[in-house]
C-alpha cells in the first residue's frame, strides 16, 4: 500500500447539501460522473487514461446496478472499468484501500468516485412467495436503515446513547464539542471559502435533470446551522432519558467527492504542485462491541497507525467521520489525545453526511491541513454500520 500516491490538487468534492435540498433531484451517480468529468478537464486529464475506476455509493439509484462502467462512460472513459463498493460510513476508506491495493500490481493510475444521494432513497419492496398470500416486505433504504440495525436491534442514535452511558458522557459535554467544531468549520469558511476553495467546487452550478442548463447556484454547503453554546442548551435528547440532541449528531445529505490515485511518478508529473508529496501509508479496520458503534474508530485507528508503521504521537492532525459527538469524545478518553487538535476546518458533525463521500471529504480537508502545516501524517477515522470502522492514515511531505 505503500506504493499508492495522491497527486497534489488530484481531489475535489462538492459542496454538500441538505437532506431534500438543492440536489435531490439528480441522480448521484450521473452527477458524479459531470462533475469528475468538468474536474478532470481542469486538469487537462484524459478520464480514459486511468487503468481503473471504483465507484462507492450506497444509496441505489436508477441505473446504478451498472456501476463504476456506466459512471465511466457518462465520462467518456468507455474502455475503464472498476468495482462497485458499498460499505455504508466506511465506503470511501474502503474505495482508497481497494486501490491502493491495485496501485502497482493490476492499475498504474486509478480514479476513485464517491457519491451519495441519501434524498428521496429508494422505498424496496422483497416478494415472499411463502409468506400469506404471498406478501413481501418493504423498507425505505434510507429511513430504515438509520433506524434499526437488524444484529444489535437499535438506530443509529441509540448505539451513540450506549457509548454515552458506558463512558458517562453528558449532553453538556457533547455540545461543548459540537460547538467548538462549528468554530472550525467558520475557520474554513473564512475569507471567501479560502480554505474551502482548496478542493471545493465553488460556486457549484447545479444542473438540471437533463444537464443542459444550470437551475440553482452553491456557494457554500447548504444545512449547516449557525451555532452557539445558547442555542444548543436549549435543544432536548432525542430519546428519553438520552444525552444526545439534534444539535450533537450530524444530518443526511447529498454530494459526491473524487480522487486520483496512481504511482508515486504519475502523481509527480500531474500534480498541481510536485514538490508536495502525498502517500497512502496505511488502513486499519475494526469491529467494537454490540451496540457501541462511535467507540470502533478506536481500535481501527490504532490497526491503521500500526500498518502505516507510526504511533498516535507521531500524527500532525486527526480528522473524523463523527456523525456524533460522542465518537470525538471517546475516540480522545480511550486514546489520550487532545479533543481541541482534532477536526480543524470541519467535520461531517458540521457539514453533513451523504454516506459514501464523506470520508473522502475529510481526508481531501485532511490532506490541506497537512500542506499548511508543512507537512506529516495524518489519521483518518469514523465508524460504520454494523458497530463497524475504517481508519486510513496518508503522508505529506516534500518530494525528494
């Protein structure tokens, strides 16, 4: 893995939307595929020279059984092809893995597209011939997905409740961490998006069905309230007897974000700066308790550091899929790290989650992070369905 490479700019995202907002109404995977294509062409990048694509989506869409090759066609690369991967929260570390293992052996350059549009999700509906009458059985993929985990019998919000009576993590606690992460995410909306601007399309012209006129214009992540300590006193648990409001969990979304991942050459030659190096360095996976899923980053992220070969005290900055804010907090009880150095210019606390690019978001900001800082290792982590985890650690350092 440590063979795969990042070239310096060869990443991007949307801005992310709120849930029925600016972009239901396009299919993720055809938006996906305009907006790589548009960015690829920035870069003056043929979309058919890759070896390879992956596509890591999770909500289904018209037409997405054909996956990463119809992805690949809408963009002109007819003769790419690439797996299809669904690992809920966990999708877009999972994306990176599963090509970083490819670089070197099967693919020399490898485009990696993630996209989500948890918006007007699919209502299933599974025939049951045995059943009376032969009634089948349906589930909104989206709805009741978030709340009934069919091993652990809970939503999602109710393994956060588990991990906040084990730890004995308060509501007061959490929205302590809730409000400094705002702090941040302003920090990366400063100045114009500057921060922001460093791998987000802004303004983002929303197209409409068709892609043949634009319908609405983004200019900054659309769902994210303005948050004060004030405001979050007053919101009440979600659950009875519960520690964690609306204002400490995130809320659904709809995006995409992209990377490139190739060797160590190819990322030089297209690099938007080639002094800038960046190394995939190592994953880890996990799985925790039943019931306890903010608390498997843990674990995850200590199999990660361990593959990448480096300890939790030689990391420069930490960012983390935290659709709660107890995953912050017993991330940083369990570890010993410092709570107020992690998640600098934002987290999907703050600006949302559409499953599958959210963690490619983070890492995108993570990568920054680490330019601006002069370089090091950064660690990525967040939890997954299934009480599950991914983590993924990435180098930055000047090219030699």
């Amino acid at each position: 893995m440590t063979e795969a490479y990042i070239p310096y700019g060869g990443y991007w995202s949307t801005p992310f939307a709120k849930w029925q907002g600016t972009l239901s109404h396009l299919n993720s995977v055809e938006l996906a595929a305009h907006v790589a294509k548009d960015e690829l062409d920035k870069r003056e990048i043929n979309p058919a020279d890759f070896d390879m694509a992956v596509l890591g989506i999770t909500v289904p869409q018209h037409k997405s059984f054909y996956g990463a090759p119809w992805m690949t066609a809408l963009m002109g690369a007819e003769r790419v092809t690439g797996p299809t991967v669904t690992q809920a929260c966990a999708t877009s570390a999972r994306c990176l893995q599963n090509t970083a293992q490819e670089i070197g052996e099967t693919a020399e350059s490898a485009l990696v597209v993630t996209t989500d549009r948890t918006s007007n999700g699919p209502n299933v509906y599974y025939p049951n011939p045995l059943a009376p009458g032969g009634t089948g059985t349906s589930e909104n993929w989206v709805l009741d997905s978030f709340g009934h985990d069919p091993y652990a019998k809970v939503a999602m919000v109710g393994t956060a409740e588990n991990v906040a009576r084990k730890w004995q993590i308060s509501t007061e606690e959490q929205h302590d961490v809730v409000a400094q992460r705002y702090e941040q995410y302003c920090d990366a909306t400063a100045d114009n998006h500057a921060f922001q601007r460093r791998y987000m399309r802004l303004p983002f012209e929303v197209p409409d069905q068709k892609y043949r006129k634009t319908v609405a214009t983004m200019t900054s992540d659309e769902g994210v309230f303005e948050t004060t300590r004030d405001g979050l006193n007053k919101l009440k648990p979600v659950l009875p007897d519960g520690t964690v409001t609306f204002g400490s969990q995130t809320h659904p979304a709809d995006g995409n974000a992209s990377m490139i991942v190739t060797t160590r050459e190819k990322a030089s030659a297209i690099s938007s700066d080639p002094k800038v190096e960046i190394r995939l360095a190592g994953f880890g996976q996990a799985r925790t308790d039943k019931a306890l899923m903010p608390h498997a980053p843990v674990p995850a992220s200590q199999r990660a550091l361990d593959n990448a070969g480096i300890l939790l005290d030689d990391v420069a900055a930490v960012k983390t899929h935290n659709p709660f804010a107890v995953n912050d907090i017993v991330f940083c009880r369990e570890t010993g790290y410092d709570i107020i150095k992690m998640n600098n210019y934002g987290c999907s606390l703050i600006w949302g989650h559409p499953q599958g690019p959210t963690g490619l978001r983070a890492i995108c900001e993570l990568i920054e992070e680490l330019v601006i800082r002069g370089g090091g290792f950064g660690l990525f982590n967040g939890c997954a369905a299934g009480d599950s985890s991914m983590a993924a650690v990435v180098e930055v350092r000047d090219a030699a």
